[in-house]
C-alpha cells in the first residue's frame, strides 16, 4: 500500500509539472490500447473501410486501477466500405481522461481511405485523417505548497484551462485474404497541446502493424481460425511493441498477448516489458464482445495493470451474396 502511494504521489506531481509547463522533458503520448485490432483506424486511418460492409465499435480501458485518480480512456468508431468508388470513410470520437487532474481530451477523427488491386489477391490501400481536438483541466481540484503553508488562494499563475486544435494523419496498408501490412504516421503537424504551456507541441507517432489469420473452416459463417499480429509504435523517445495471437473457435475467442521490447532496457537499467493479457469474448451472429486484461511485469506490478473492454457489430462476408464486388476481406477483422 505505501509502494502504491508513493507511485501515485510521484505520478501526480509529475503530470501536475508537465501541464504548468515547468518541466522541459516530460512527452505527452497518445492513448494505448491492447486491443488495438478492435479499432484499427485508430493505429492506420488507412484501415477505414476495410470491412466487408460497416463496423461499428465501442471501447473503454481503465488503466492501473490500483492508483487511485489514473487513466480512462472511451473510443466509439465507426467505418463503412464505399465499394463502388473503391473508397473506405471513417469517424471516431476519442476521450481521454487522467482524473486526477481532471485532465480530459476529446477528439472528432475523420478518415477516408482509397483502395487498389496491384494483383488478383492483394489490394493497397492509402488513409487520411483529420481531426479536431480539445483539451481542459480543472485547476481548483489541485493543492499547491503556497496554499498549505498561508492558508490562502495559490499565487501559481494558471492562466487559462482550455485549448483546442486540428491535426491530421495519414497511413497505407497491403493485404490479402490471408495477411496483412500497414504504416501509420500520425500528428504530422505536430500541434502545439499545452493548456498553459504554448512551447509544448504534440510529438509524431510512427506505427507499424502485421498479422495474418489462418482459418481451418470451410463454411464462411463458422469462424474457426488462429490470428498472430504484431504491433510496434514509436513516439518522442518511447517505443512499444505488442506481439500476440487470438483464436477463435465460434462463438468463443482467447488470445494471448505480450508488451515490452526485451531486448532494450529501461530509464531503470531493466528489460524494458510492461504486461501480458490474456482475453476472452465470444461473438453471436454479427456481435463481437471481448474483454481482456494487462497483468503488469514492470515495476508498476501493484498498480493494478489494465481492464479494456469492446463490442464490436460487424456484419460477416458472404462471398456469395457479392459475387460482383471487388472486396478482398482485410484478415485483421474478427
């Protein structure tokens, strides 16, 4: 418990710090999610459309639930395959919350994606995507050292407590029935994101993505199958990787999933990993439910790791109902 609050005062004065703009070295980074598959726009606007008709996705993660005051984050999505102009368009709202200081952004994000065959069985596809975001805090929920010690209002200069602004992203993915690739490259503008602070400007993400998906079943409304992926994104001097495989065998669905980059060290001097998950969910008829959970392996392993949770509609292909259509089914889709 004392390990716990120490973590937890440490992180609070930190972020406190970071958003008055009085340390030069902190980095925002952008929301994390385990389930990154569920909403794969959010990684590449080029996924937008790459569904066989609509998908329509609600996700929440709580992250280190143990400390009290930390991270919420919700993501709704929704995308829908345009097939006859071989175009995909997307919409997202994401909210991010860090309670403790009543910290909360909210992002519009628009997508449109752009679809070619370059061979019979595999198609690129070329995303991007606007958005408009707004951050705010409530600086009356903090105490600072000069009101403890006179009793009186604080003297700290907190001017202003809402920002807002556009940013845009672009992304490109390959794929075939079987394997997919792609590249996200996100914040090109590097928007400046300081309530207080204008001198602090969001850093670009770069992610990379791959998996494949194996299906033992012949029948196309019988989902029997093992999907591998991996996921490497890189923001300002942070980078993570997520490797790990779900398996379906309808309605049920496991997997399986690691974080870290074992080969590299930490600030700390140690291996630089941060959880394992595991999941569960089932799906009935064009309804997906998963829920998994982060079991820390870093030193924050009292903290609680992270639950998430998302329900996906998503209505299946059936080849023979759209013999004419040029769709090829994108393999990263439940």
């Amino acid at each position: 418990m004392k390990k716990a609050k120490t973590i937890r005062l440490f992180f609070t004065k930190l972020l406190i710090l970071a958003v008055l703009g009085q340390v030069d070295n902190i980095y925002g980074q952008d929301a994390n999610f385990t389930q990154f598959y569920a909403s794969p726009m959010y990684m590449n606007p080029a996924f937008a459309g790459a569904v066989p008709q609509y998908r329509a996705t609600a996700q929440y993660r709580n992250q280190y639930p143990n400390i009290p005051n930390t991270y919420e984050t919700n993501l709704f999505s929704f995308d829908y395959n345009w097939d006859y102009y071989d175009s995909g368009l997307g919409a997202m709202l994401l909210q991010d919350r860090l309670s403790s200081l009543s910290l909360t952004s909210t992002s519009l994000l628009l997508a449109y994606s752009y679809q070619f065959r370059f061979t019979k069985k595999w198609v690129a596809r070329l995303g991007l995507q606007g958005a408009y975001t707004f951050r705010t805090t409530d600086f009356s929920r903090l105490v600072f050292q000069d009101q403890i010690s006179s009793g009186s209002p604080t003297r700290e200069n907190l001017v202003g407590n809402f920002i807002h602004y556009p940013d845009f992203s672009t992304g490109f993915l390959i794929h075939n029935q079987t394997f997919w690739f792609g590249v996200g490259i996100h914040h090109l503008t590097r928007p400046y994101q300081s309530i207080v602070n204008t001198s602090e400007r969001l850093a670009m993400r770069q992610t990379i993505q791959s998996g494949a998906k194996f299906s033992f079943s012949k029948d196309w409304d019988k989902d029997i199958s093992i999907s591998p992926a991996i996921l490497y994104q890189r923001q300002a001097p942070f980078d993570q990787l997520d490797v790990g495989v779900n398996f379906f065998y309808e309605p049920l669905i496991v997997g399986l999933w690691y974080r870290g980059i074992p080969i590299q060290q930490n600030v700390a001097g140690r291996i630089n990993q941060d959880a394992l998950a595991g999941l569960m969910g089932f799906r009935y008829k064009n309804l997906i439910f998963t829920y998994s959970y982060d079991a820390t392996i870093s030193s924050l392993n009292r903290s609680g790791g992270a639950h998430e949770i998302a329900v996906t509609l998503a209505p299946r292909y059936d080849k023979r109902k759209k013999k004419g259509s040029r769709h090829i089914d994108c393999p990263v889709f439940f």
